[in-house]
C-alpha cells in the first residue's frame, strides 16, 4: 500500500462536496473533504492544492497518433475527408516503426500536458514492417505513464476493390483478424482501473468489407472487448454507403451487428434524428471531433440533440492531420464555442464541455471508473493554475479554464502517480523528442 496523499484546499475543484480537495491512495480516490472537514484518512501527506483547479483527468476517445507526422501538410491543405485521405495514404504507405515511436511519443506527451489521463488511439495503417505497431504504442504508454485503450484498425477494401485507400496500405482479412486476437491476449486487461486494454476498430465504411465488420464483432464479442469505427462523418460517405450498399451508414452498421452497446463511434455529424433515438436505444456512444471536423469542413456533431435523446457524447481530438494539434483542453473549449454557436448560451455551458471531456468520455469507453472524482474512482487528475497572462482577471475558476482558454496542466496524476510536474514530464528530453520526431516527418515527406 502507498501512503494517502491529500491534494488540500484546490482554487476550484469539479466536484462534489469536495471543497477542501480529495485523499487518494493506492491509485485511487479514497476521500472528498468537504468545506470545513478534515479527511478521515490518517496520516496523509499534504499537498497544496491553494492554486490549482482540479479536474478529474481529461479522456481522448478518438486519435491516430502516426498523424503527428503529417501536420500542416502541403499537399492535402485545403481538402475535404477524400481528397486529403486520398494526398495521405501514399505519405501513411511509408511510415517506419521508429516513426510511429517517435509519432506516438509526440502524440501522449501532448495529451499529457494538456491534462489528458486517458487516451484511445485508432491507427489502421499497416505497410509492410509495421506489423507491431500497436505494440509499439502501447510501449510508449507504458513508459509515459498514461492510460491507453488501443484499438487495432483495419482497411481490406482498396482502390481495386471500389474503397478509397489503395491497395499498398490493406491487409487480407486473416491477418487483421488473427493480428487482433494476438493484441487482445497479449495486451488487454479486462479489470476495472486496467492501464491498457485493446478494442477492434475496422475504420469506416468505405475502407473495410462488410465481412471483416461481422468477423470483427463476433472476434469482440468472444473475447469481450469493444468496438470503435468512423461513422457519418461526412456527406460524401453517405453517398458511398447508398451507392455500395444501398444503405445509410447507420442502417449499414445494423446490418453488420454493430449497433449495441459494446460500439462508439467517432464523429456522428451526419445523423438524421430518428437515427439519433436508434443510436440511443441501442447504447451507442459518439465520439465529438470539433476541431477536425471543423478543419475539413465535414460539419459538426449534434451534441445536445444526441444528449437529450439519451445517446453518451464524449471528446477526441482526432488525427494529429486533421486537428493539426493533440491538445485535448484546447477540444474542450473548442466543443464549448461550437455547441454554444449551434445550441446558444442556454443549452450549453462551460460544465457541459468539460463533463464531455470526463464523465461523457469515460462512458464511451465503458469506463466508469474514470472522468469523475469521487470515493473509488481512478486518482486521475489533471490540476491547472490561473497565473498565466490568459486568466487574470477571471473570477469563475471553473469557467475560466473554458472560456479564456486554458490549454497546459501544471500537474497531472495517473493512477496515483505523478506524470507531469510543474507543466514537464519527468525524464522526458521533450527538445530532443520534437527534432527526432521531425526528422521522421521530413524523411516521410521526402521519399
């Protein structure tokens, strides 16, 4: 057992009756102390939390990490989803285990500072030698300290065959399947507070057979993990799902048994409302990607119309290419502005975009021990102090962390542990990192 560490007296805390801040131990929250308590714990060690806000640990249901590789790239500048998919998949056909480290490490470090916990990622490139590539991922998680539910993708449906990806970035069916059952035995902790778990993530209708969808879910069903896909992201893979399958994207995903709640989807943009209650009915979460969606002008998700019928929304900030960043606090106040614009000011607050980035998120994952803090829940905490030019003069806390734009963690607790002190990763050369990770991105632009 470790000893119990009382994070004392927070600026602003999210939470309830826990004004004089939270106890944990043992990786996990142990206490709230309320306003003018004391905790019950005994003996704990003090920390003070007199200029921090705390936020329970911020959850990234959607990211492809390798994508940090190819920001700002010229070629597909000023595209919509197919035709920067199609400047990008000859780039992707050239990624190398070394640039999918140093991608990734880029990615979590990221997410990390900006007060993420937890983080999915969706990668579904595999070239040739890239055949580890999760593994590889999840490498990198262990070493940062970060939380990771890692969802093996997939593309078998190429250029050749009526798909949009050519064919040097498929593989045959067999391989991703029997390459998913060897993640998920070899990696997926099934336990509630597991630090790395695998889900299955077929990318989306226009990449992958309707065969691989129901080998996938069956795969999923039989070792009990879930399922992660792009749905209804854009107008265009409408048009591509009635002309092929003669279906919405939404009716072609009850075909393949995927609508139950063991699925969540990234983006859902392009829902009709009565598809909205279907999701709803059947336990499907959504994945809100604002910025990217924004950035490839796809749209946006109808945050407060799938909330009010019942459907779980949470956070990602999607690929690195998309998004251009992996700052998960920036997708908070982002969403915040989006929704706001959509809903106006009396739908939606500042709580509501950091409860997406929490408890919304943590339901996507089937996590509820994450994204909240309260006895029994994850000591996952991400802690933000004031004192930056951006805040003064603020007087919400809470609020301003939204609405003035806060994007940098001073602290940042996982399970327990420290993982970023004093807005820097302990042990991590982040100089050296960005020139080993641009180098990469130069070599896989130039060849």
């Amino acid at each position: 057992m470790t000893a119990p560490l009382w994070l004392r007296d927070p600026l602003a805390i999210l939470a309830e009756d826990a004004a004089r801040g939270v106890v944990v131990q043992d990786g996990r929250i142990v206490e709230c102390v309320p306003a003018g308590g004391v905790p019950a714990t005994p003996g704990a060690a003090v920390f003070d939390a007199g200029a921090h806000v705390v936020l329970p640990g911020l959850i990234n249901t959607h990211h492809h990490f390798y994508q940090t590789l190819t920001r700002a790239s010229p070629a597909a500048l000023d595209r919509e989803l197919f035709g920067w998919l199609g400047a990008l998949y000859p780039v992707w056909a050239r990624l190398t285990p070394d640039a999918l480290e140093a991608a990734a490490t880029v990615a979590m470090a990221e997410l990390l500072l900006s007060g993420c916990t937890t983080t999915t990622d969706h990668h579904y490139v595999f070239p040739p030698g890239l055949e580890q590539a999760i593994d590889i991922e999840v490498a990198v998680a262990r070493r940062l300290g970060i939380r990771g539910v890692f969802t093996r993708g997939s593309m078998n449906l190429s250029q050749r065959d009526g798909g949009l990806p050519p064919d040097t970035v498929v593989q045959a069916e067999d391989t991703i399947l029997s390459e998913s059952a060897r993640l998920i035995g070899a990696h997926h902790d099934p336990r509630p507070h597991a630090m790395v778990q695998i889900a299955l993530a077929p990318c989306s209708p226009f990449t992958v057979t309707p065969t691989l969808m129901r080998a996938t879910a069956a795969l999923a069903a039989a070792h009990g993990v879930r399922l992660h896909t792009h749905l209804a992201e854009t107008a265009d893979e409408t048009d591509f799902c009635l002309a092929r399958f003669h279906r919405r994207p939404l009716d072609y995903l009850e075909d393949v048994g995927w609508l139950h709640g063991g699925v969540w989807l990234a983006h859902g943009v392009h829902f009709a409302p009565d598809e909205i209650a279907r999701l709803a009915r059947a336990g499907v979460a959504v994945t809100h990607c604002p910025c990217s969606n924004q950035v490839l002008g796809s749209g946006h998700c109808p945050v407060c119309d799938m909330e009010a019928a019942g459907v779980r929304v949470g956070l990602g900030v999607d690929g690195s290419a998309s998004n251009n960043a992996s700052n998960l606090m920036q997708e908070v106040r982002a969403a915040f502005l989006l929704q706001r614009h959509r809903y106006g000011v009396a739908r939606v607050g500042h709580r509501d975009a950091l409860r997406w980035a929490t408890e919304g998120s943590a339901a996507c994952l089937g996590r509820p021990e994450l994204g909240r803090i309260a006895p029994g829940a994850a000591a996952d905490l991400a802690l933000f102090r004031l004192d930056e030019l951006r805040f003064a003069g603020a007087q919400d806390a809470l609020a301003a962390l939204v609405l003035c734009g806060a994007h940098a963690a001073d602290r940042v607790m996982v399970a327990g542990r420290w993982v970023v002190v004093d807005g820097a990763i302990p042990g991590l050369d982040l100089p050296a990192l960005v020139a080993r990770q641009a180098a990469a991105a130069a070599r896989l632009h130039q060849e």
